[in-house]
C-alpha cells in the first residue's frame, strides 16, 4: 500500500462522521449466507484542500465491503437523489455517528424531491435490461438481483406516495426471498416490476413531496462544517 492509499484510510479511520451498514442486512432480506455491506461518510479537514492534491471523494476499505463518500460528494449525489445515497441515509443500523454525522440525519427530508421518480426509475430500467439479458443468454435473471430491484421499485412508489423513505422490507421480506430462490416465475415477476412502474408514476402528479431538494439547507450545511473543520 502507498502512501497516498494509506492516507485516504487514515481519513475513513479517524474522520468518518457517519457509517452505517447497507444491502440486504439493512433492507430485511439476510439470511445466513449474507454479506456485511458498510457505507460511510468522511469529513476531510479543510485545509487538505489548500494544496494542490485534493483529498478523495471516496475510498474503498478498509475493511471488505466497505465504502465511503467525502461529505461534500456524498451531499452532491444526495441533491440529484441517487438511490444508493438516498437509502444510505435511512439506514437502521447505524454504526457511528458524530455530531456532523447527526446533523447530516437531520437532513434527510432536505435531500428528498420529486426528482427520486426520474432517478430510481432510470437506475430500474438499467438494471431490468441486464435483467432481460441474462434471461434471454441464459434463460433466467439473476435471482438475487431481481429481488432487490423489486425492493426498489416498491422503496420508490412508496416515497412517491408519503414522501418519507423506508428501506425496510417488513411483511414484504418472505414474498422477496421466494423471488431470491427462483421460486417466482420470470414472467410474474416483470409483471410486478411493470405494475409497480404504473404506480410510481401515478403517484408523482400527487406526491407530498417537494419539486426540488432544499439546496440553500443543504449548502449552509455544508459551509458551516467545512469552516469548523478548518482549525
């Protein structure tokens, strides 16, 4: 490992202001064969940014599966409403948590607009693509990533419709776990996948949620951290 490698684990290690585990442990669906996925978010001392080598957006590690945003980048994807960013923030298991970190939580309804509807479908229509492919190469999907882009289709209908995201399957968890085995067929499954695309878009014309995110919040935010965090 380099030293500039090394440096960017030292900033997850000693400057993350938010940590939380991800995928299927956070969404209901593990099961015993199921992985750890954490994601974080750093907050790397200003005056990293007065030299000419910027400090990194993120970093992968250092422990396996882990990943981590640089506040400033983690709040831009927030803005455009990436799903992984957005869900992210909702995330139950909560492993660390600065008072930035508490802050950034706090947010969480700033980030949200109706923005999610064009983003989480697009990221749908991709991943239901690779979908049909593997079904028409190799005459099935990929179970397990059926099932999650089902958990997202419901996640964005049911944002679309209370305007708060849950990314907790609850009752949904068994019905899910039955696609994850194969024990759901393709065809009703791409059923479920086109009605639960009706429903989000019927749901945006009345959506409680906002048009836009509350960028001035999320800016002030942000300035403020990056001043204190000058020294």
């Amino acid at each position: 490992m380099d030293e500039h490698d090394e440096g960017a684990l030292t900033l997850v290690r000693e400057h993350t202001v938010y940590a939380c585990v991800m995928g299927s442990r956070a969404f209901g669906l593990a099961t015993g064969a199921s992985d750890t996925d954490r994601r974080g978010v750093y907050l790397a001392p200003t005056p990293l940014y007065w030299r000419f080598e910027k400090p990194p957006t993120h970093v992968e590690g250092p422990r396996e599966e882990e990943f981590s945003w640089e506040l400033e980048r983690f709040c831009a994807l927030a803005l455009r409403a990436n799903p992984n960013i957005l869900e992210c923030l909702h995330s139950p298991l909560v492993e660390r948590l600065t008072p930035v970190g508490e802050e950034l939580l706090s947010l969480r309804g700033a980030f949200l607009s109706r923005h999610a509807h064009t983003t989480f479908s697009r990221y749908a229509a991709s991943q239901r693509a690779k979908l049909r492919t593997d079904v028409r190469v190799h005459g099935a999907p990929r179970w397990k990533h059926a099932m999650h882009l089902l958990r997202l289709l419901e996640s964005c209908r049911d944002l679309l419709r209370t305007g708060e995201l849950s990314i907790d399957v609850g009752e949904r968890r068994e019905g899910l776990l039955a696609v994850k085995r194969g024990e759901v067929p393709w065809a009703e499954v791409e059923a479920r996948m086109s009605r639960l695309e009706a429903e989000s878009d019927a749901a945006l014309a009345t959506s409680p949620l906002p048009a836009d995110p509350d960028l001035p919040r999320i800016e002030d935010f942000l300035v403020r951290t990056r001043r204190a965090s000058a020294g």
